[in-house]
C-alpha cells in the first residue's frame, strides 16, 4: 500500500481506496447462480467440463474471498481535484 502511494504522490492524488473483498464473496456467488440458471441456453456453447471448472472456479474464488486469503481493492486518482472528489456508497 505504501509503495502505490509512494509511486503515485508526485502526479497523482489519491482519492479514495475502497476494500471490496469483504462483499466480493456474494457477487462471485451471484456469478455462479446465474451462470447455472443460464446454462440450459449455453449448454449448447460451452462443454460440460466447462461448466464444472468454472463453478469450481467461482466457489474456489469465493472461499479465498469468504476467508480473506485475496482482496479485491479499487483506488481512485485524480490529478487533483478542486475540493476532492466524493465518493458515496
């Protein structure tokens, strides 16, 4: 973290630094329901191995992001924004 700000600070004002790893769980969980939902119109595309690695990728990537093994972090730059910049959430 220290070395992105160090990096940016002499053309860059950091904005805003936001953790999504804490939500990220529920929207690859979201991804996965969806996917499965649509797969009787994708079947047709996409190879039954297909369909099992990339639920296994989705449900592996939701753990790691359940027990905090890998972030997900969005940091906002500007070059310097009369009276910042706000960010609502």
């Amino acid at each position: 973290i220290s070395h992105i700000a160090e990096a940016s600070e002499s053309r860059f004002v950091m904005e805003d630094w936001h953790n999504f790893g804490s939500d990220y769980d529920k929207t690859l969980m979201a991804w996965h329901e969806r996917f499965n939902q649509a797969w009787p119109e994708l079947s047709s595309r996409y190879s039954a191995t297909f369909r099992r690695m990339f639920n296994y990728y989705l449900c592996a990537c939701a753990g790691a992001f359940r027990a905090r093994d890998i972030e997900l972090w969005q940091v906002l730059f500007s070059r310097g924004v009369e009276g910042g910049i706000r960010v609502y959430r």
